[in-house]
C-alpha cells in the first residue's frame, strides 16, 4: 500500500485525475469505478477540466458505479446513478452507454447483485477504482464486519452511515434508504488499482486503522493492505493520526515520477 500525503483536497484530486489520465492515455478504453459524495469531487472537476482543455482524450472511457441505494425510484436525484450521471459521466462528454451500475430499483436485488458482479467480470475488471471512507473504515457501503471476501450484494446500513448521508436527503434521516447494493470488498480487491481519497481531521482515525492497523473486518478498508497495488491518498488534516507520516512523505517524495501513482 502506498500512502501520499498532500496538501489539500484540491490537491489530492489533482494528484488522483493525473493518474486517471496517464491510464487513459495508454488504455483509452478503461473501465473507471467512480464513487459518491463530496470527497471525490475534486477528482471529477480536475478531469473534467483536464478534458475540456483538450489534455485528456476520455471519449472510449466506461464508467461504473461502487454501489447504490436500494428502493428509490428510477431518477431520483439521489440515486448513485443520477448522481454519477451528474457528476462524472455528463462533465467527462460521455454517454449513459458508456455506464454501467446495479439496478436498486429491481424486484430481485439478490439477483441484481449477481448480475452486476458478473457484467464487472464480463468487461474486463475494473481498471482504476476511487474510494472514499467512511468514519467506521467503511468502503463502498461494506460496514464493519463485512467479510473480506465478500462480493457485490445487498447491506443494511449502519446508523452512523444513514446520519453521515442526511445531508444529501434535506438533513432528513427518514428519506435516507436502509439498504444498499455494494460492491464487495472481494470484488473492490480484484479491481487493478483502487486509490482512496481521505481528506478532513473527521477521517483521519479510520486512516490511521486502515493503514497502520491490522488487517481485520471491524475496518473494512484495512483490506486495501492485502491489495498489490492500493494507494491512499490524504489530506494533512486525515494523516494526522498516522504515525509514520514522515515516513510516508519521505518515500513518496523519493519516488521515481515516471512511476506514477
């Protein structure tokens, strides 16, 4: 796992959208998994920018969600679809055909689930996969204690999770969904590179488990460890738990740039 500690969140998106666009650049038709809510934005807007401005060729990229709610109508404004819709396909100039995500609004989640984790196969693997965590080392929705092999399924959310997500639902618990369909932490570790973006003091405790403690399912995220080419990305606020901060600047710092994220 390599971890590099930036000065801002505009600067970890910075950082994260040049390493999506080195990757389109030698695969033009690569398989990004995105994620939602606001930490992940500035990715979105620094390669939206990079696309603009003609740097960055994303017109073969394909666009896959980590997970979404279970039961809100199709169109909702916040469905994770919308929302990827929104954010990430409409700014990059792509399609809907170039998107692909689990259907929540299905009769049978269950085989919704396994349908979704088959079409990720069937496309080739999800080549870069953002993340962002939660303040229990949550990723995607795999709340603690998932297991670590776990695939795309459906979870009931946590409380804490349900009272971190209000914000999108007019501060109003009772609009935020109970369940979910996520991307397994199994399916999350066959992905080529998941990079996890962490900014704000309020997520640097599950920094630090995730990255300095032991691999365990009560932090979820601890799993990336185990991955042979995870990256996490951080803020100074979300690395100041981490203890070998220093070590981590000095090593990122002493990295050959032509090796990328």
């Amino acid at each position: 796992m390599e971890v590099v500690i930036v000065p801002d969140a505009t600067a970890g998106g910075e950082l994260i959208a040049e390493a999506i666009a080195a990757l389109l650049s030698r695969k033009p038709d690569a398989l990004l998994g995105v994620a939602t809510g606001s930490t992940p934005l500035p990715i979105y807007q620094a390669l939206a920018a990079k696309v603009r401005s003609g740097a960055v060729d994303a017109s073969r990229a394909r666009i896959c969600q980590l997970d979404e709610y279970v039961g809100l109508p199709p169109g909702h404004p916040e469905s994770y679809r919308s929302v990827v819709l929104r954010e990430v396909v409409e700014p990059l100039g792509l399609s809907e055909k170039s998107f692909m995500g689990p259907d929540g609004a299905a009769e049978d989640v269950q085989a919704a689930c396994e349908a979704y984790d088959a079409a990720l196969a069937e496309a080739g693997g999800v080549d870069l996969q953002l993340l962002g965590i939660g303040t229990d080392g949550h990723i995607g929705f795999n709340e603690p204690c998932s297991s670590l092999a776990s695939r795309t399924r459906i979870k009931t959310l946590t409380e804490q999770t349900r009272v971190d997500n209000a914000r999108f639902f007019d501060d109003d618990i009772d609009q935020v969904p109970h369940h979910v369909i996520t991307q397994g932490i199994g399916t999350i570790l066959d992905s080529r590179h998941p990079i996890l973006l962490a900014t704000g003091e309020g997520k640097a405790e599950a920094v630090a488990r995730t990255v300095e403690g032991p691999v365990a399912s009560i932090v979820p995220a601890s799993a990336l460890q185990m991955h042979p080419h995870a990256t996490v990305v951080v803020d100074e606020a979300a690395a100041s738990k981490l203890k070998l901060a220093d070590y981590f600047r000095a090593t990122y710092e002493a990295k050959p740039r032509w090796q990328g994220l």
